[in-house]
C-alpha cells in the first residue's frame, strides 16, 4: 500500500516522506477547488453559446461561490466534531458529483444548480485541506510546505486560463468539468490509502444547526449584496437595501444563537484570542486585495497594453512567482526561527505599496513596469497568504483546528468578494464617467456601454473612441487600486497587534498565558495520537 501517515510520527518528524506523500494529495485536492474558477471562466463564452440564458450567466459563478463559503464553516465543525478524513472525503465526492452533473447540463437553469452541488464540496476541500495540515503537522514545522500551497495556487491561477482555453477548443466546454474527475479519483484513493488520523468519538451533542441556517443566510446575504450591488441593482434600491437588512438581522440571530448552543458552528470563544481575530481581519483584507488584483490586472493589460485575452494567466506572472518565491522563504525562515510577527507587517507595507504603484498606471506604463509593481504586490501577498492560516491554527486550541480554518478560509472569501464588488463597481462608474467625459453621452454610447472590452473588439472601434476607452480604463484601474491600497492600509496597522506566541513544536507544548496571549492554554491542547 506504501508508506502510511500516522500522526504521532509526523509530530515527531520521523517520517518527512510520508509527509509529503499525504501532502502531494492535499495539494491535489486544493488544487481542484482553485483550478475550477479559473477553467470555466475561459470556457463561459462558448457555454453561453450552447445553452443561452445570457441574463442568468453571473449565476454561474455566484452559485458556486455561495454555496462555498455558506458551507465552508459547516464542513469545518463536522470535522471537529466527527472527524476529519471522512468529511474531507465526503467533500470530494460532492465535489465530483457536482462536476459531473455540471458536464452533463443541458439548459442554464440545470448549470447553475449544479454549480452550487460544486460549490458545496468544495468549501470541505479547502477547510479540509487547511485543516488536516493543521493535525498533522505541527506550526513550528508548517512554514517549510508553504511554497507547496502557494506553488498550487500559482498553478491554479496561470495554468486555469490556459487549459480552460485549450480544452473547450479541442474537446468540448463540457471537459471543463469532466477534468475534474480523473483528478478527484487519484485524490480519493491516495488519501484513502496513506492518511490515518485519530478516530473522534463520537459526541452527544447535535449539530447546530439553527446555528448554521443562520450563518448561512448571512452569508447569502452578504455575497448577493457585494455581487448585485452597483451592477444588477442600484446600491440603494429595495432589493439591496433589503438584503443589508437580512443581513445585519440573520448576524445579529447568529452571534444570540452561538451563546446558547452546546456545539456552535462558529465556537466565538477562538475570537478571545487577540492573534486569531486579527489574523481573520487581515485575512479579509488580502483577500480583498489579491481577488482585485487577479481580475483588474489582465483587464487593464488587455484594454490598455493590447495582450491577447488568452495569455491572460501568464500575465499575472510576475505577481504570482513573487508571491510563491516570498512565501517559500517566509515558511523557512519561520520553520527555522520560530519568529513570524515581522511578515504580517512586512507584507501588509508592500501590499500597500504595490497597490499603489498599480493605480499609478496609465496608458503609458510598459508591461515591465506594470510586472515591476506586481512582483511587489505578489510580494506582499507572498508574506500574508499562508501566515494568517498558520498563526490562527495556532492561536486555537486542537479541538478547534476545523473551525479556526474554515474562519480563516471563510474570512478571506468574503474579502475577496467585497473586494471584487466595491473594486468593481467603482472601475465601472470611473470608465463610464471618463468616456462621457471625453465623448459625450452619444461617443460613449458608440462603445457598447460595456466597460469590459478585449483587445479584439478595440480593434474594430475609430481610432478616437478606442484612445478615449484606453483612458477610461487607466482612470477605472487608477480609482479601483486606491481603494485597494486605501483599505490595505488598515492591514498594516492590524499587523503591529500581532502577539508573537511561540509555535507549537513536535514535543509537549509549553504552557501559555491564555487567549489574550494568542494561544490557548496547553493542558487543554491535547496532541494528535496515531490510531
């Protein structure tokens, strides 16, 4: 069968191969959920194209990243709860079953249910991945597989694009989905055979499920807002306004609810911890930098710098190698130190400064200087990315390994959609305001009304329209950017709040001064046992 994974010999270090033979299917699994996005985003044309339903083509994408993060928290209880191999298995079954079902579509309506099956399992890929890193290997060893995950989601976001394309031209938009499987398949049966976690004893106490129906009609709220405001409805109409207003009233039930519960889904005694709250705040924030960036930059890159819509992965690359190369570093150094606090701080300046410098940009700045700047924001984010995970599985105590990661993991989505949606609507309302500006209402008009055109169709519109829209997009980038460097700011200051707990080693842990410190206190952080 190969070697196993037993958890007490990986707290000891004993056997690092094993450990990079469980992680090799981790990797496969995250890399599933943050490939999926990516890959369909290039295949969307053609589907459209096939099924229709034009109007409902949003759907697509905002029913998968619902279903994710109103479930991310759920998967991350049961896990504690029940166990964390099973449910993480279970996770990718539903993953698979979704990617099955999506292929097999016959009508928009059909897709978009089938998306949300999707996104149901992969909010258990990402919490389970997180999470299972976190019993098995101890923090003060986790920093050296950091360029693993940050090497998969480089991958993810170069690679996605480009497959995507491939695919959907020789095999058909339906492989999109189908790839998924034979991927899933090696994921299931390797983790199957050489993870071995600590049975869980099953407790009495149920599922809290008031708790979870009400996170997840916050949740919902949340992202319909951030999705549909500014673009299918006016950020003060009825449907927005009255979203908010679920929103704030379903929260607020869910904190009273929380208070009362025997298991709460979201335990709010981890937020006591002073390094757990702050590293879900900074979370939030470089999730709505990164997200941002990831779909602001191509597009600018493509209106403005004339590149080919289908090297948009490769555009990103100065920033994603950056981001991977600083993350290597950063794990080895904290693996090798113990010391983490100046990475927080670290990053959060350069995200602030490479934010900047990108709404610098106009219709003069080259490719390499646009590539310069985003080395420095993929420098950042390189600092940020796996360090808030670590230091908030680190600040909890093991029994709430599950849920300190789909908090984190949950934090950082929705920072990524509020970042798309205010970074969104705010490049919009610029582009429109700029075009009317230099041509008038009717000149405006001749572009479409669309503030997302490619290189191709630029190239069809009058020379004067075509500079006028270049500008439109530098000054969309410029004011979208600012907002991202504005709210990385709060960031940075978050970042000097870090406590610098030590982390978790191998052996015994130390005892601790309790949650103010960051970290809870030992006796009641039990170390994982091989079964």
């Amino acid at each position: 069968m190969g070697e196993t994974v037993k958890t007490a010999d990986l707290a000891e270090g004993v056997k690092p191969r094993s450990v990079r033979v469980v992680l090799m299917a981790l990797m496969i699994a995250m890399l599933l959920a943050m490939l999926d996005n990516m890959i369909i985003g290039t295949a969307m044309p053609t589907i459209v194209g096939e099924l229709g339903g034009l109007d409902h083509l949003s759907w697509v994408v905002t029913a998968y990243t619902l279903a994710t993060a109103a479930s991310t928290p759920i998967w991350g209880k049961v896990g504690d709860m029940y166990g964390r191999k099973g449910s993480f298995l279970v996770s990718i079954v539903i993953f698979l079953i979704g990617s099955a079902l999506s292929g097999m579509a016959q009508d928009m309506g059909q897709l978009i249910g089938f998306r949300a099956v999707q996104g149901l399992g992969a909010g258990g890929l990402m919490v389970g991945v997180m999470a299972i890193i976190g019993d098995l290997i101890p923090p003060r060893e986790r920093g050296k597989y950091q360029g693993m995950m940050a090497g998969v989601m480089a991958l993810a976001m170069i690679g996605g694009p480009l497959v995507g394309g491939t695919i959907t031209d020789h095999l058909g938009w339906r492989w999109s989905f189908y790839i998924n499987l034979p991927l899933g398949a090696v994921a299931l049966a390797m983790v199957t055979a050489v993870l071995h976690l600590p049975k869980k004893e099953r407790g009495t106490s149920r599922i809290d499920y008031l708790g979870a129906a009400l996170l997840t009609l916050a949740i919902t709220s949340t992202v319909l807002v951030t999705t549909w405001g500014g673009n299918e409805y006016a950020w003060g109409s009825a449907e927005i306004l009255g979203l908010t207003a679920v929103g704030v009233v379903s929260l607020a039930a869910f904190l009273y609810a929380e208070t009362r519960a025997a298991e709460p889904v979201l335990p709010l005694h981890i937020f006591r911890s002073r390094n757990f709250t702050l590293m879900s705040v900074i979370g939030f924030l470089t999730g709505f930098a990164m997200f941002g960036g990831v779909l602001y930059l191509p597009l600018f890159q493509q209106s403005v710098q004339g590149a080919s819509a289908t090297n948009s992965g490769l555009l990103l690359l100065p920033m994603l190698l950056s981001m991977m190369a600083v993350s290597l570093i950063a794990g080895r150094v904290t693996t090798s130190s113990g010391k983490y606090k100046v990475f927080p701080i670290a990053g959060g300046a350069l995200m602030v400064v490479g934010l900047y410098l990108l709404a610098t940009m106009d219709t003069g700045t080259t490719r390499l200087v646009s590539g310069l700047y985003m080395a420095v924001l993929g420098a950042g984010l390189g600092f940020l990315m796996q360090i808030t995970m670590l230091v908030a599985q680190n600040s909890v105590e093991m029994k709430d390994m599950g849920v300190a990661s789909s908090s984190a993991t949950l934090f950082r989505t929705l920072g990524g959609s509020f970042g798309v949606a205010l970074m969104g609507s705010l490049f919009t309302s610029r582009v429109r305001e700029t075009m009317t500006e230099r041509l008038g209402e009717a000149g405006a008009g001749a572009a479409g009304g669309s503030a997302q055109l490619d290189a191709a169709s630029l190239a069809k519109l009058p020379d004067a329209i075509r500079e006028a829209y270049q500008h439109a997009v530098a000054a969309g980038t410029h004011a979208a950017f600012l907002l991202g460097a504005a709210v990385a700011v709060l960031g940075f200051a978050a970042a000097w709040f870090v406590k610098e707990v030590p982390l978790r080693g191998a052996g015994p842990a130390p005892a601790q001064a309790g949650p103010d410190d960051g970290t809870p206190v030992a006796a009641n952080r039990p170390e994982p046992v091989a079964h």
